[in-house]
C-alpha cells in the first residue's frame, strides 16, 4: 500500500508521539514532549497507510527566520519503503509555499542532499532562531548536548530552483 501524505488532525498526536519514540536511538532526531507536539499538531504532516499513522514530519515557520523541517520519523517497521520521500517532498511543497528560505538541521546530510538541501553555515540563521533552539536541546538526554550543540548537527537549506 502506498501511503498518503495528510495534515495531522489533533486525533494523530498519539500516533506522532508513538513514531517519534520509535525512533529515538536515532541521535539526530530530537525527542518533543507531548505539550510540544500537541501545541504544534497543525505543523506537522502524517503518512497514513489506512488508518494507520506510518510517518510524520514538522514544517515550523520562524517568520523571517525562514521555515524549519524537522521531527522527520519513519516507523521503523516501514524503513526503506520511500516514506520518507514521500513526507519530504510535501513538507518542501507546504514550506516552500511560506517561505523562500527553507531549512533543517541534520545528523544525516547526505539523506537530505538528495531532496535538493546543501550545507549552509549555522551563522545564515538568525540569532533568536538558534537561541530558540537551546531549550530543544536541553530536553534532549545529557549524552546529546554536546555533539548536537558542537559538532554533529549539519545546518542545510533548500537550494535555489
């Protein structure tokens, strides 16, 4: 069954919150407490098979910080099966459709690269942007900090068409 890329409806959260969990031996994908997700239900697109809530992924504006991609999680079970391309490219459609600028931060660049993302310096953000991102890390597990703050976390934007 090939899946459909949807808006989340606030019924979806367990299922996001189910999908994110799965993957969190993934080091670059960051753990969201449920108030989070709940609060931001209305950013995020769902892969359904069915009923079934296979994949999610978070298109986040920052205004003139551009729009963030993020929470980008597969059920592990549907590894490898294109569902990821399939979330990727409607979160560039919705993302492009806000902002000319579009944005991610990855421990996986060269994933990223083949949906058309190249390196960009951290220093391209703004800086409220980047602040904001802090407390995102400090609810991470004490082992991530420092490689997501110093090191691992690749800043990629969108190429020019």
């Amino acid at each position: 069954m090939i899946p459909e890329v949807t808006a989340a409806r606030p019924s979806d959260l367990d299922a996001i919150h189910r999908t994110l969990r799965a993957n969190r031996a993934d080091p670059s994908l960051f753990q969201q407490p449920r108030a989070d997700l709940a609060a931001g239900i209305d950013e995020f697109l769902v892969a359904r098979e069915g009923p079934h809530v296979v994949g999610c992924i978070q298109v986040h504006s920052h205004g003139r910080g551009g729009v963030e991609i993020l929470a980008v999680a597969v059920h592990p079970d549907r590894h490898g099966r294109g569902v990821g391309g399939l979330m990727m490219r409607a979160a560039i459609a919705r993302a492009e459709a806000l902002s000319p600028f579009v944005w991610l931060g990855t421990a996986k660049p060269a994933y990223f690269a083949r949906h058309g993302f190249e390196r960009m310096s951290r220093l391209r953000l703004p800086l409220r942007v980047l602040v904001g991102k802090l407390p995102k890390v400090a609810r991470q597990p004490l082992r991530r900090w420092l490689p997501a703050l110093f090191g691992r976390h690749v800043f990629m934007r969108r190429a020019s068409a």
